[in-house]
C-alpha cells in the first residue's frame, strides 16, 4: 500500500551533529529528505526552517520554545538526541499535537566515567599540576593529593546516571551516600541521607545528577556552598541552571572548595565556533568540559539509533511508546487496513463525533486504539477504505472542534 504522505516527501532536519547513525535509520526506512546541521540554528532561521520539517532532531543547545513551536505548522515529532528534553517547552508541543522523544539511557555510562575520572582527578589535584607543567613549573608534592578509597562522594539525584555513579565508585572503595526526592533502592553500599543539606555536610566530593526542573534551578548557591566542608569538590554534569556559577567561583576563589569540574553552563556557546565565556575560566583548580558528559562515539551512536527509530516508529505506524509529553499508544502493524491518527484536545464528545464520520461514512472500523492524558487524547483508527475514502475522512476529522493534528498513515 502507498503511504497518503510518501516518506521521500517528509522532511527532516537534524541539528547540533546528531550521529550519522541516524541518518542511515531513515534512509533504511526510506526517508531521503534528511538534513543534517553540525549546530544549533539562530532563533530566527530555526523559526524559519521548523516551519518546512515534518520532523525535528535536536541535542541540549536547541530551544524549542512555544513561539519556535508556534511556526511548526507541519511538524509531527521532535526527537531530542540525549536525555535531557527541558530544552523544548513540552506542554506546547503536546497542545500542537507533536509528540517528543529522547534517548533515556544511550549516554548514561558514558557521564558516569567522566564523573568518576574528574572524581580522581580532583582528589589527586591534577588539574593545578597539570597548569603548572604547561606552564613550565614543577610541582612535586603529595599536599592536597588524596586517594578515592574510603572517600565520602555524596551523589545528588540518584536516578539513571547517579545509580552508575554510585556503582563505579564503590568498586574504587568510594563511600557513597545519596539524596533524591523520591525513594530508591540503594545499590551496593550506598546510603540515602535525609537532606541536602546531610550530603553538602559530609561529602567529599559532591556530584549533580538532577534534571532541570524548577526545583533543581539554582539548587547549589552560596548558602550550600557554604555548608560543605572547607577543601570538598563539586562536580555538575546536569544542568548549567543547577548552580549559581558566580556563586560557586566565589567558594573556589576564596579556597572554600579545592576543586570543581563543570561541563555543563548557564550559557553554552551555539557550536564549536563560538567563544566560550564563563567567570570559570582560568582557575587551575577547575577541570571545564564543553558539555561532553554523553558524547562518545558509542553513546552517539546508540543515540542516533535509538531516537531516529523511535521517530520512524511513529511516522510509518503512530506509535508513541515512551514519548516523554504525549499519551503512549503501542500499536500492532496494520498490513490490511488504512491508519487514521487523531490527535485533539481532551474534552467530552470528541471520539463520539470521530466515530459518528465513520458510521455516517458505512466504513468498517477494524480497530481503534484510544490513549488520553488530562489535556490531549490520542485516537488511532485502523479502517477498511480506499485512500480516497481515507482522505476525505482525514479531511472530516481535521475539522472536529479542538483536533490539533491529523493523519492517514496508509
Ligand atoms: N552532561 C551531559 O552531557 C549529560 C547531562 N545529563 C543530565 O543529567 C540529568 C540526569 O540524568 P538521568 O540520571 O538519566 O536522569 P534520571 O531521571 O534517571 O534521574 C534524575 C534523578 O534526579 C531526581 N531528582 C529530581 N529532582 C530532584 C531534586 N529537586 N532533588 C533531588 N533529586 C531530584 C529524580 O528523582 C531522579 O532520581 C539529565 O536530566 C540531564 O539534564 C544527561 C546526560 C548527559
Ligand atoms: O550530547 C548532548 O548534546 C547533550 C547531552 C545531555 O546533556 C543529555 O543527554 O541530556
């Protein structure tokens, strides 16, 4: 069967060097408008180009704001190529009717090495010797060089990425005590303390492993600083909103923390070319990683397939299993019947008015799958009709009251 809308017609555009892996997911599906940028556009052009996509891919660099949303007339998914997805404004996408999908786990063993090396790093005051020999001097000492063992590290956010964190480090005989706003199961050793303020007291090294939430936006200022003890490290590999950067230079400066290793910044430069510029530069004590907790070749990879995948599964069949904004449907194949998706917003008498066009139509439905959240309902028809037939319901259905996207997948 044809597809209503051929997938050579669809346009993707990829952003920020997603993999190449990727790529050659939706050319093996079939997908040969794929665009690839190694940056994040300006607001303006990305206005601009989100216009013509039907399918957007993004790293963490790119906004997608409700008025970058606003310009998306024919866009029908985002796929956000890393975990974090707090760079798109994901209730916007859920009213436009485009659901968004990322990579939960791809990259999350390649942040916790980077941690756990910068954990050694930092103890051993490498950073500073480092500077020192690049600078022609010679630091011979074993003042302020520490080995892991018997360490306190105090991971913040015990979820995917601390829960690795905590494993690699109690294999390096690591102490490890935790703080989240749920319960966990605490893997090995690790101990679960009952503040923030408990881990900044007793930690040696504290590591940032938090979404960015409203909760967690400058979760670490100067009053947390201050609660952790003299000579301790912080290392951020979360969010560059997470902590209060001038606040934490202060703490460095003033030689409250020994040491500190950030890769993630308040402001990130758009791409390789642009200036970095941050009150951390130049400080021996501090390791500055250009937000490359996840880029490895592996995780990259991993990613690339994972997320074009999922953004495939839902172009070619409507599934939106672990979309992280949108009801999940998971749907069989439906190699007999035309696919019409639905999506609208949730209020009282909409499926009845869809199923009235098919009853109304003589039209016989060979399934429907129905999936609601509080505000959008997402309703997938499985139909014996021909693609005129298809069509002119799409057409019907598009113009229910509150519909916010429709499609006949064949
Ligand atoms: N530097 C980099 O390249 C990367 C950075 N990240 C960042 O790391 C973050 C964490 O990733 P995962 O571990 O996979 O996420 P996750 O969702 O598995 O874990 C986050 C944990 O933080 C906890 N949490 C949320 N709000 C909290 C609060 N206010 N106080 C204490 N705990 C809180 C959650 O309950 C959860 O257990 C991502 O959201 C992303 O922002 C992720 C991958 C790469
Ligand atoms: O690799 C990236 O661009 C972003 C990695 C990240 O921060 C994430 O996965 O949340």
């Amino acid at each position: 069967m044809q597809t209503s809308y051929p997938r050579q017609d669809i346009k993707v555009l990829l952003l920020e060097g997603v993999s190449a892996s990727a790529v050659e997911v939706f050319h093996r599906a079939g997908y040969s408008q794929v665009e690839l940028h190694a940056k994040s556009l300006p607001e303006d052009e990305l206005k601009a180009r989100i216009g013509e996509a039907h399918i957007i891919g993004i790293r963490s660099r790119t906004q997608l704001t409700a008025e970058v949303l606003a310009q998306a007339k024919r866009l029908i998914a985002v796929g956000c190529f890393c975990i974090g997805t707090n760079q798109v404004n994901l209730g916007a996408a859920r009213l436009a009717g485009v659901p968004v999908f990322n990579a939960p786990y791809s990259n999350t063993r390649s942040v916790a090495e980077l941690v756990i090396a910068e954990a050694i790093m930092l103890l051993r005051g490498i950073p500073q010797k480092n500077a020192q020999c690049h600078r022609g001097g010679w630091a011979k000492s074993a003042n302020g060089s520490y080995e892991t063992r018997d360490k306190v590290l105090g991971i913040v956010g015990y979820g995917h990425i601390g829960t690795q964190v905590g494993v690699l480090a109690e294999s390096l005989g690591m102490r490890v005590i935790f703080h989240d706003i749920e319960t966990k199961l605490a893997l090995g050793n690790a101990r679960a303390v009952s503040s923030l303020d408990e881990l900044l007291e007793r930690s040696d090294v504290v590591t940032l492993h938090v979404p960015e939430t409203p909760a967690t936006q400058l979760m670490i200022r100067a009053e947390q600083l201050a609660k952790m003890h003299a000579g301790a490290m912080l290392i951020n590999a979360s969010r560059g909103s997470v902590v209060d950067i001038e606040a934490l230079a202060t703490a460095l400066r003033e030689g409250k923390l020994a040491g500190a290793a950030v890769d993630v910044f308040p402001l990130e430069p758009k791409g390789n070319d642009d200036a970095f510029v941050s009150p951390l530069v130049g400080m021996d004590n501090v390791i500055l990683t250009p937000h490359i907790g996840g880029s490895t070749l592996e995780a990259q990879d991993n990613i690339g397939i994972e997320v074009a995948s999922k953004l495939v599964r839902y172009s070619d069949n409507g599934s939106t299993l672990s979309a992280v904004n949108f009801p999940e449907v998971t749907l069989p194949e439906h190699p007999h019947s035309r696919r019409l998706l639905h999506i609208h917003r949730n209020v009282p008498g909409t499926l009845s008015r869809i199923n009235e066009l098919f009853s109304a139509g003589n039209l016989n439905i060979d399934a429907q799958f129905l999936q609601t959240d509080s505000e959008v309902g997402y309703v997938v028809i499985d139909v014996s009709a021909d693609e005129a037939q298809a069509n002119a319901l799409k057409a019907q259905m598009a113009a229910i009251p509150g519909t916010l996207r429709s499609r006949v997948l064949y």
